[in-house]
C-alpha cells in the first residue's frame, strides 16, 4: 500500500485552515498526490483534463446567470421583498420551515434541480426571507442581514439533501444497491429509499427549531440595539 | 434528439461572450479566464471522445488549462461590485413599473424544468424520444434557462445584449467560485485514481477494535464523514468507508442490515457535505452569490443542524441495523 498520494490530503486541510485560495489549494493537491503516487506527468495531465471535462455538468447553474441578472437590473429582488413584506402573521421562521418543507418534497419526488442557489436562493428566497425577518424585528443591520441570507442558503442544502432518493430511486439509492450487487447482496431500490424517511422528518424537526431560535435570537438582537439607540438619545 | 452536448455549447458560448466582454474592457485574465472554461462545454465530447480511440493531446492541454485556470484565479481577487445609490433607485423605479410579472420568468426556470421532466418519458418523435432520456433533468434545467431569457427579454423589453452582460456581470461577481466545483470533482477523481481512498481505509481498518459493534458502527459513521468532509462528496466516500468497514465489520460479521445500513448511511455522510468548503457548490458558491463577507458563512449557518443529525442518524443505526 502506497501511503505517499495522502499527502494530497493534508495540502488541501493545510489550505483551507490557511484560507489560501481554494482553486489553487484543490489544484496543488490534485498534482501533490499524482506525484506522490508516482504517476508520469502525461498521464496526470491526461487525467486532470479528462475528469475536469467528465465534471462539466457542475457549471450548468451558469446558464441561469443571463435571467436572473436581467430580472435583478429589473429589480426582481425588491419586488420579491415588497411582496412577502405585504402578508400578515408571516414571519422568518414559517417562511424559511414551508421552503424547507417544500424543497424536502421536491427532492423525494426527484426534482432535485428546480431549486438551487443560482436559480431560486439568491434571487427570491433570501430577499424575501430578509423581508420576512424584518416584518417582525423593523430594519436588520448588516450582521443580521448576512445571518439571515447564510440560513436561507443553508436551509435550501438541507432541504435538498435530507430529501433526496426517499421514494424515487434516483442517484444515491443506485449507488448504494449497485455496490451491495457488486458484493452479491440483492436489494430492491425501493427497500433502500423508504429507510431515508426517518433522518428526513429529524431533519425537518431539527432544523425548523433552529428556525425558532434563530429568530428569538434575532428579537433580541433588534431589541437589544434599539434599547442603545435609545440610550444614545437621551 | 435534444442532448446536453447542445445545451454545454450554449453555456460555452455564454462563456465566450463572457470572455469577449471582459477583453473590450482591456481586462484581459478575467477574458483568459472564462475563454479557457468554454473549452470543456464546447470541445468537451471531442475531448473524451479522442481519449477512448487513444489520441491522448487533447485532455493534456485541457490538464494545462486545468493548471492554468489554478494559477489564474489564485492571482485576481474577488471583488464584488460597488452598488451606487443611482443604481438602487433605478432597480426600485423598475420594480414598481414591472410589479409581480418579474416573477413569471424567474419562476418559470424552475416551473419549466419540472414540467419538462415530468413530460420527458412521452415527448417522442416516433421511437426517439426528443429529451436524452439520461440527462433529462440537466436538459430540462438547459431549456428552461432559455425560455426563461425568452419570458425575461419579453417582460423587461430589454435587448438581448442587456440579458448577456447583467449576466456577464454576475459570472465576474462569482469570479472563482464559480469554477471551485467542477475543479473539486477532479480532485475527487484525482484522489481516488491515485488511491488516497484504499489508504484510508487501511488506516481505519487497521486502528478499530473490529469485536466491539459500537466500535465498528462509530467508525463507519465518523469514518464517512470525515471522508465525505475531505473529498466533498459522500458519494466518494461511500465505496470506500463500505468496503473498508461496513461490509465486512458491521454486515458480515455483526450482522447488520444492509439497505437500512447503507441508507442511513449516506446520509450521515451528507452531514459532513454541510460541514465541507469541498462541497464548493453547495457552501461556497452560496456564500459568493449572496455576498456575504466571510466564505464559511453558510457551513457556520448549517453547523448546529448537521450536528444534531449525525447524533440522530448514528442513533438510528444503532437501533435499527442490528435488530
């Protein structure tokens, strides 16, 4: 066994505990562990180009960029913001748990690509969430603000990924059986994706309390600077 | 038949107007930069297609242009675009003269794509059917970005040209991380073509008690997180924490269950995906598009989460893998 291609490991830890650039850490390890297993530079070459092209389906969410840009010049963001800060008894937490809930349904169903941080996050649900936050707490500060945009991203990955492959046997779940045939044990797709529904519903559960918290937390924090402002006055 | 091939040369001509933009305004690495990324999307199948018959150049100067897409991004900067007061109000005045009909293009790119999934399996010409039925949903998401344009340029009645560089616009502003994923799956398959993925799994194999189930269980679990952390992508870390431990350890030997085994754990390995600025696509790029100043922003919004799910799903196998 051959220890040496390790070595790309520990370049790309060393990089992003260093915050050197990420595109240059992946790029160094990628050539560290081909030398270190001893690979001629052709051959590591050929690899990088190949596995670079194989993974090209990855930038497809750049082809939303021309919409999303001419919408935003339009002022797609504010009217997203005007339009959720018209409804009544809507607040971030109910706004950010029915997103969840509605992205956990869509991936179950395979729909894993109608959402996503190009297409939907960044256009629609962060302005919106901020507007929600805002109909509860007045006007968020800068800190607030990137707080509440960082959790409607991270409620759009958990929501994709606490969803996928429960009932249509889509990548994961084949993956899983193909493995097991490898090993000469038989299973159903079906039998495999249904086991998902437990960690699918935590999921829910847990992150929709953190919801709660976060926007407890966002009461106080608002309540807390005007009280200052206050004091600042007097 | 329509196939992604169609759909990549449409993204690489995006990128080259990118790239011709950039090279009017004389900012020539930013041009070099998106000219070198269209090559994948538009002589990407001529690329893999001379590799299998043993022509080997091509994929080597796309591996130069790998390292040179490295060096590049590594030198320029991010920088995010100044937003004047003007600006503002121009975008408040549009907003309130175009109302919710901006929504109708926005919400047509995901309304479109799923339409056009759902209907993939019956659009046929004759026996052939009109989507590649392989790559229906990344077909589906090509086409609904078009007409999406389509609906955008109709609604604003804005030129094309304005719907091109508001986009151009927004791929300068990603700048970098737009690229960090299609490079860190390369890494992946560098990684695992180079065996970093058996090495590991010979260390864990070799450092757990294999007698005791909680021993075994634990490190399959932390086992595919940590992998799954380091490559990016639990999908990688899979085979390898299953070959090293969960077959022969947890299922063989202790008797585990396997679908419940499997699934379960996968998903305590997309618990390290919330963790991982590996996973470029999902905790970075975020962070760049909604420009938010730390680039961890969104892995320390999803922290306490993924946490608390490792806890529940190492639970859950412990309960119900070896009933």
């Amino acid at each position: 066994m051959n220890y040496w291609p390790l070595l790309g490991v520990a370049v790309v830890v060393a990089g992003f505990v260093l915050r050197r650039n990420p595109v240059l850490v992946v790029v160094v390890a990628g050539v560290v562990s081909g030398v270190a297993a001893g690979m001629n530079p052709g051959d590591l070459l050929a690899l990088l180009g190949s596995s670079f092209v194989n993974n090209r389906a990855l930038l497809l969410m750049v082809l939303t960029l021309p919409v999303i840009g001419l919408l935003e010049h339009c002022g797609l963001r504010e009217r997203a913001r005007d339009w959720i800060a018209g409804f009544r008894g809507l607040t971030l937490t109910r706004f950010l748990a029915s997103y969840l809930g509605l992205r956990q349904v869509l991936s179950m169903l395979g729909l894993t690509n109608v959402a996503g941080h190009a297409q939907t996050v960044r256009p629609l649900v962060a302005p919106m969430s901020e507007a929600a936050a805002e109909r509860s707490v007045g006007t968020l500060d800068e800190t607030e603000r990137q707080r509440v945009d960082a959790l409607a991203a991270a409620t759009d990955n958990i929501g994709l990924f606490f969803g996928e492959d429960v009932f249509i046997a889509l990548g994961a779940v084949l993956l899983i059986q193909g493995f097991y045939a490898q090993n000469g044990i038989h299973l159903e797709p079906l039998t495999i994706a249904l086991w998902a529904l437990p960690t699918a519903i935590a999921a829910f559960v847990i992150h929709a309390l953190r919801l709660l918290h976060f926007q407890r937390w966002l009461e106080r924090s608002s309540r807390a600077r005007q009280a200052r402002r206050g004091a600042d006055r007097c | 038949m329509l196939k992604i091939e169609y759909i990549y040369w449409l993204l690489g001509a995006f990128l080259l107007v990118a790239a011709v933009l950039n090279l009017r305004e004389r900012r020539r690495a930013m041009a070099g930069f998106w000219a070198i990324l269209a090559c994948p999307f538009l002589f990407g199948d001529a690329i893999l297609a001379a590799l299998a018959n043993g022509t080997r150049w091509p994929a080597q100067a796309m591996g130069v242009g790998v390292l040179g897409l490295g060096v590049m991004a590594a030198r320029g900067g991010l920088r995010v675009q100044a937003d004047d007061e003007a600006m503002q109000a121009a975008r408040r005045d549009a907003a309130s003269r175009f109302g919710n009909r901006l929504f109708g293009p926005a919400l047509a790119i995901p309304l479109v794509t799923l339409v056009l999934v759902l209907a993939a399996p019956y659009l046929r010409w004759g026996a052939t059917p009109l989507i590649e039925p392989r790559q229906a949903t990344l077909v589906a998401l090509g086409l609904a970005c078009v007409v999406a344009l389509g609906a955008a340029l109709h609604v604003t009645r804005a030129p094309l040209a304005t719907g091109l560089s508001e986009g151009r616009r927004l791929l300068d502003a990603l700048g970098w991380a737009a690229l960090l994923p299609m490079l860190l799956a390369t890494l992946g398959s560098v990684f695992a073509a180079t065996g970093v993925g058996d090495a590991i799994a010979a260390i864990v194999g070799a450092v757990i008690p294999t007698d005791s189930r909680l021993a075994c269980l634990l490190a399959f679990a932390l086992g595919m997180v940590l992998f799954t952390v380091i490559m990016g992508n639990a999908f990688a870390a899979f085979p390898v924490l299953m070959a090293g431990v969960g077959l022969p350890l947890l299922v063989l030997r202790h008797g585990a269950d396997p679908a419940i085994l499997g699934s379960i754990g996968m998903l305590t390995g997309y618990c390290g995906t919330l963790l991982t600025p590996m996973a470029a696509n999902f905790n970075i790029v975020p962070a760049v598009l909604l420009e938010l100043p730390d680039q961890y922003g969104v892995i320390r919004a999803q922290l306490p989460t993924a946490l608390a799910l490792l806890a529940v799903n190492v639970a859950l196998m412990w309960w119900l893998v070896f009933r």
